[in-house]
C-alpha cells in the first residue's frame, strides 16, 4: 500500500509540474482576422521614429474609437522584437514579401503605407464585421 501512495503522489507532483511549465510557457497564437472570441482584430505594425507611422496614428485611434468591438493591436516593430517576429511571421503567412511599416493586418486583407490605410482600412473593417 505504502508503494501505491508514492506512485500516485508521485504521478500527482508530475502532472503539476508539467501543468506548470505549460501555463508559464503558452503563448497563444494571435489570429489574422476573427478571433477566437468572435472579434475582428486590426494589427497595427509602425516604427517608432516612422514619420509615416505618425501620420497615420491619429486616423488608427479615430477608429478605435468608432469601432469599439474592433481588437486593435497597435504594435510597434523597430525596438520590439516580439512585435517584430509576429509581424514577420503573419507577413509570411500571407505570402508578403515587402512589407514595411505603416501596415495594417486585418484577416486576409494587408494594407502598408500612409495612402492605402486610411483608404481602404475602414471598409475592410465594415466587411470583416459583417462576416462575423
């Protein structure tokens, strides 16, 4: 009886160990248009010192603010290599072999450069929530 005890304690602390790891080293894999949870999600890609990342700014926060159910991800690349790699990493996804900063990522839709955001973001917004 006494070896049965030790076996499941045993089992039991490796199942928490492993349990644990898992929490302390899960990242979710970010969506590339609805989310799990239903919402459309706008990446946001820009370079700090982008002087056309700053011209498009206050038309990305005009629309958070009209489209509040709307995940945007403002995500800056040139001093944020975890931002960087998602960047690279959806690009890639997507078959994108030039991106730069501004640029926008909404599902399927990619849109880079301070003429053809606020162009064409906000009607890709529209259709993505009317396909949810």
């Amino acid at each position: 009886m006494d070896t049965t005890i030790k076996i499941a304690a045993g089992l039991f602390i490796a199942v928490i160990f492993v349990s644990a790891i898992f929490f302390v080293t899960y990242q979710p894999v970010p969506a590339t248009g609805n989310s799990v949870q239903g919402n459309v999600t706008v990446y946001f890609f820009y370079g700090e010192e982008c002087l056309h990342c700053h011209n498009v700014m206050p038309f990305m926060e005009s629309l958070k603010q009209k489209y509040p159910t709307v995940d945007f991800q403002l995500l800056e690349t040139w001093h944020n290599a975890k931002n960087q790699a998602l960047s690279v990493s959806l690009n890639r996804k997507l078959g994108v072999q030039n991106a730069g900063v501004p640029e926008v990522i909404l599902g399927n839709v990619v849109l880079i450069g301070e003429r053809d955001i606020p162009a064409k973001l906000e009607s890709a917004i529209i259709e993505a929530l009317k396909n949810k």
